[in-house]
C-alpha cells in the first residue's frame, strides 16, 4: 500500500503545482492585456507627432530640390545672356566664338523646351528664338560675304600652264592646226585613262584660301542644321557659278545659240572648234575637277548636299559647251568638218572617263547624259561625213580649169584628206567599233581609202575631157596620179593600199606619158620623115648620100623645113606654158621627147641638110641646130609664159 499512497501524494502535487501555474498564467495574461492596452493608447497619442515630423523631412527637401532647380534655372540665364552677348557681337571678328554661342542658345532651347511646366519659359523661349533666327541670317550674310571676298576667276595663265600639252587656243585655219592636232593627238591618247583626281593635282590655283575653307565648312554645318539648306545652297551656286562661268568666258567661251553658230563662215567656225577643243580639256580636267574637290571641301559630311550643289553650280557652263557641240553635230555637213569633227569626237571620248567621275551622283545623271550623246553625235555626223565625201569626190564639178595640165586642187585635197585619215587611226578605231565594225581599223580604213581613191580617179577621167588638145589631157593625168602615187609611197597609206596598187598606178602614169608622146609629137615627126619626098622632074635635087635617095625636089624640102620650124616653135611655146610640177618626172618626159625627136632631126638635116647649104639662105630653113633643140625641149613644162625663143643659126 505504500507504493500507492506515494503515487497518489505526487498526483496530489502534481495537480496543485498546475493549479498554481494556470493561476500565474491568468495573471500574466491580465497584465499583458493592461500593457498593450497603454502600449495602443500610447501609439494614438504619438500619431500626430509623426505626421508633423514627416512632413517636415518632405518639406526640407523639397526646398532642397526647388533651390537647386533654380540655381541650374538662373543658370541657363545666365548662360543665355552670354550666348546674345556673344551674337550681338556678329560672327565677323570671332567665327568660333560665334558657333559657339549659336550651340549653346540651341542647348537652352532644349532645357526649355523639355520643361515646359516653368511657368516663365515661354517668354525666354520666343526670346531665344528670335536671337537664334537673328544669329543665323547674320551666319548666311557671312557665308556669303567669305565666298565672294575669296572666289576669283582663275587666270587664263594658270589655266594653260596646268595642262602643259595646251599652250594657248588656236587662231588659224585647218591647214595651220593639221600640226598642232596631230601632235595634240597622240599626246591625248597616251593621256586617256587620266582620272579628275589626277587632273586636279596638276598644281592647281587655290580657289579659296587653305585657312578659308574650314570656316566656310562650318558655316555650311551650321546653316543646313539651323534648316537653311537651300539658302545656303543658293548662295554657294550664285557666287561659285558666276565665278566658274568668269574662268571660262576669260578663256574665251562664248554663248551661241544653234543658229548663231550655223551662220557662221567657214574660218571663223573653225577657229572656234579648235578653241572649243581647248575649251573642254581645261573645263573637265581643270575647271570642273577643281569645283568638285572644292564642293566636296565644304560640304564634307552634310547628306547629299554636295552633289546637287556641285550639279546646279556647273549646268549653265556645262550646257554652253555641250550646246556648241552639238550644233556642230547637228549642223549641215560638208567634207572640211571631218577632221573637225573627228578631233571633237576624240576630245568627247577622251573625257568621258573622267565626266563620269566628276559628275557622279543622281543630281548629275543630265549632264552625263548629254556628254555621251554628244559623244554619239560626233562619232554619227564623223561617219555620216566619209559618205559624203566619197560622193563629193566622184561628182565634184568644179568649173575650176587648170590650163596648164598640172596637178589639180581636188587631187591635192583628197590626198591630204586620206593623209589625214592616217593621223586619226586610233580616233577611227574606236568610231568603227562605236557602229560595231567587227573587221578591224585597218580593213575598214581601207575600204575607205580605196573608194575615195577611186572616186578620184573617176572624177579626174572626167575632168582631163575638159582639154581640146589629148597631149595636154595624158600630160593632165599624167600628172595627177603620179602626184598620187608619190602621196600614197611617202604616207602610211602604202600599207593599206599595198604594192600591188602603187605598181597598177605607176604603169598608168608611164602609159599617159606615151599616150602624150605619141599625141604631141607623132605629127612633127612626120615632117622628118623621108615619105614624099621623092623625084618629080625639074629643080630637084641628089640626095646627100650619093643618089641613093633620089631627086628630091627643093620646093617640097623647103616646106618640109618649114613645116618643122613652125610646128617646134609652135609646140615649144605651147607646152612650154604646160606644167609637171615634180622635177624627176619633168626630166624624164623631156628626155623621151628628145629620144625620138633629136635622133629624127640629126638624121633629117644630115639627109637632107646639105642640099639647101648652096641656097641663098639656108639659116632660113634649117634654124635650129640639133643642140638648139636640146635646149629649146629643156624650157618644156615650165608653166610660165613662152620663153624667148631663140633662133640661132645653124652655123655662125
């Protein structure tokens, strides 16, 4: 029983030790709901005080905020009286100090422009506008007064001495400038792959001064950022153009109109292509190439500004010189303008490469344009032309008579036209591929050569018909191709058309020299023919040989003498008007004339001159001595007036 009775005290225990704790708790839990009690009537209390001491932490920053917005407001203020201060003063003595200030009036609009809730700052705004708008006409007024000021005509001097395969323009006729495009000719074609960029390091001129160009950059920065592009871009065409078109009138440049041009004479017109020619190489390697590099100067980095200003500022010049190439291309076409036109169309080809650097850009595709049409032109009227002068030669029909038989004008100005189609082989070469001749320079060359050599020909068969007397036409003939086979030998036209044509045409020049042999003298040498003089009856006389020839009466031998006298003077002073200008052919035709005729002569008179020895007067009828004829058919072909005849005995 004892375990029991200790498990049952401590159950006792137990039960009021819980009894105590649930006591001390109720107790602990009465307190705590005093204390948090207070603790909540503490806090209400305490509220109000919290809100006045937030508030017045937000105040005190506020304030802060405020005093610090109006120090950066006045200081904008400040800044913008600066700015005026510094305008009012123009861009003229301090440029940089002017940009400045116009950057730093843009940076306040913008702060004022971004807080529009200040309630002043619509009044600072207009103000600052209205300064801005004053600052950048005064930035226009500048620009264009540093233009002006700077922008000279570039000296005609400059002008040659920067290309030094151009001396000075031309002032002669086609025969003066034949040397000078020649040389001009070969120098261009070795000179053909030439760029702009090349041609405007040829030491040019400064068109504005080094130190002037950074400040006209700026001032252009400034007046498309301001939105004054197009002010800016008319001012910089008005005073460049004018500039450009000065340059070029001091050159001697003019302004024709299509008509203007196609009324011109012959020797006006070309003297003024010559010069056009010298024109456009200066224009486009010079000129132009030097606007280019200038324009790009300025407006470097401002969008595509640059090429339409370069565009507007060259049309006018450009359009003057293409507009007189293009009358010449379109204008009625004659054989003289060939070698013009040939010598225009080789410039054009030439330059193209090059126009087509400078005047790259879309605002420029108008002048490319019409540089290559004008190019086209040139090489269509060129190719039209050789039809036309192939027919010109064959139905030339010119009145123009040359009564001593010699070379005729047409001749020599054919040659010298083919002559000269030799000179311009690279400038055809490149026309017959314009039209797609797939055959070669040299066939088509030839082709050429070869129907206007035989349109020639044609042509003087015609004319040597206008001489009465056939002597004088061989002797005309004669002449003429003899001066064209001589040509063709000495040019480079003898390996076009080959040895077989020269030796064609050297037999036809020794058969017109037979043929006026045998026209000429066929009829005077019958008066030395022994036929007809035979014997008759009474006043005959022997023969000097003993009889063997008969009685030959005197009265027949006498007229037979004086049928020769008068027809030898009569010759003599004939052909002694007619012409064979070459010296070697002159020689060899007064020594075939003498072949025939001095041998008949000495036989005649050594026949038949012993039996007038006895008459009263012989010298009558035997006047001339085998030496006078000698030297009488030495005074042949001359062409001059009949020399003194001299009539020297045969015997002193």
């Amino acid at each position: 029983m004892g375990a029991s009775d200790a498990l049952t005290e401590r159950a006792a225990f137990l039960r009021d030790s819980l009894d105590k704790s649930r006591t001390h708790t109720d107790r602990m839990v009465s307190m705590l709901g005093s204390f948090d009690h207070r603790l909540s009537a503490l806090e209400a209390a305490m509220r109000p005080t919290q809100v006045r001491t937030y508030a017045i932490r937000m105040a005190h920053e506020n304030i802060d905020k405020t005093l610090k917005s109006a120090d950066v407001i006045l200081g904008y203020f400040e800044r913008t009286r600066e700015a005026e201060l510094k305008l009012s003063r123009g861009p003229r003595d301090n440029l940089e100090s002017y940009l400045t200030a116009i950057d730093q009036l843009r940076g306040i609009l913008q702060f004022f422009s971004s807080n529009k809730s200040l309630r002043s700052n619509d009044g600072v705004v207009n103000q600052a506008n209205n300064t801005l708008a004053k600052a950048i006409m005064k930035l226009e007024d500048e620009f264009r007064s540093l233009l002006v000021t700077h922008s000279k005509p570039v000296p005609p001097d400059s002008l040659f001495g920067s290309l030094p395969e151009i001396s000075q323009p031309l002032s002669g006729s086609l025969d003066q400038q034949s040397e000078s495009a020649k040389n001009l000719s070969s120098t261009n074609h070795s000179e053909h792959q030439v760029k702009s960029s090349e041609a405007a390091a040829l030491t040019p001129p400064k068109l504005i001064p080094p130190r002037i160009l950074p400040l006209l950059h700026k001032l252009a920065q400034q007046l498309v950022q301001a939105g004054r592009q197009q002010q800016c871009l008319k001012i910089y065409r008005e005073v460049r153009s004018s500039t450009l078109e000065k340059s070029l009138s001091s050159l001697g440049v003019e302004k024709l109109s299509k008509e203007e041009v196609q009324k011109l004479p012959w020797e006006s017109l070309e003297t003024k292509i010559g010069n056009w020619i010298h024109h456009m190489r200066i224009a486009v390697k010079l000129l132009f190439a030097w606007e280019r590099e200038l324009c790009n100067q300025i407006f470097e980095g401002i969008g595509s500004v640059k090429d339409q200003c370069f565009s507007e500022i060259t049309a006018n010049s450009m359009l003057v010189l293409l507009s007189f190439g293009e009358a010449i291309a379109k204008s009625k076409r004659s054989p003289e303008k060939l070698f013009v036109l040939l010598d225009m169309y080789e410039v054009m080809h030439e330059l193209q490469p090059e126009i087509e650097l400078i005047f790259d850009g879309k605002s420029c595709s108008e002048m490319r344009d019409s540089a290559l049409s004008l190019t086209k032109q040139l090489a269509q009227t060129a190719q039209e032309t050789f039809g036309d002068f192939e027919e010109a030669v064959e139905k030339d029909a010119s009145k123009t008579f040359i009564a001593d038989g010699t070379v005729h004008p047409l001749t020599s100005y054919v040659i010298n036209y083919v002559k000269f189609l030799f000179d311009y082989q690279a400038t055809l070469k490149q026309l017959f591929l314009e039209f797609g001749h797939g055959d070669g320079t040299r066939n088509q060359l030839a082709s050429i050569t070869m129907r206007i050599m035989q349109a020639l020909q044609s042509n003087l068969d015609g004319k040597s018909k206008m001489y009465k007397d056939p002597a004088l036409q061989c002797l005309f003939l004669m002449n003429n191709i003899h001066y064209i086979v001589k040509s063709v030998r000495r040019s480079e036209a003898k390996d076009i058309l080959g040895d077989d044509w020269i030796q064609r045409h050297r037999r036809s020049v020794q058969q017109n020299a037979n043929q006026y042999r045998r026209f000429g003298w066929a009829k005077i040498l019958q008066t030395l023919s022994a036929q007809g003089l035979t014997s008759s009856g009474g006043g005959s006389i022997p023969g000097s040989d003993g009889g063997s020839s008969g009685l030959v009466p005197k009265p027949i031998l006498k007229d037979r003498f004086k049928s020769f006298n008068m027809q030898f003077e009569e010759l003599c002073l004939r052909q002694c008007e007619w012409a064979v200008p070459d010296q070697e052919l002159r020689e060899s035709l007064r020594l075939a004339v003498a072949e025939v005729l001095l041998p008949a002569y000495r036989s005649f008179i050594k026949r038949f001159g012993p039996m007038l020895e006895n008459n009263k007067n012989p010298s009558k009828y035997i006047k001339y001595s085998p030496e006078n004829i000698e030297t009488k058919l030495g005074e042949l072909f001359e062409g001059r007036s009949a020399a003194k005849m001299t009539t020297e005995p045969r015997r002193s």
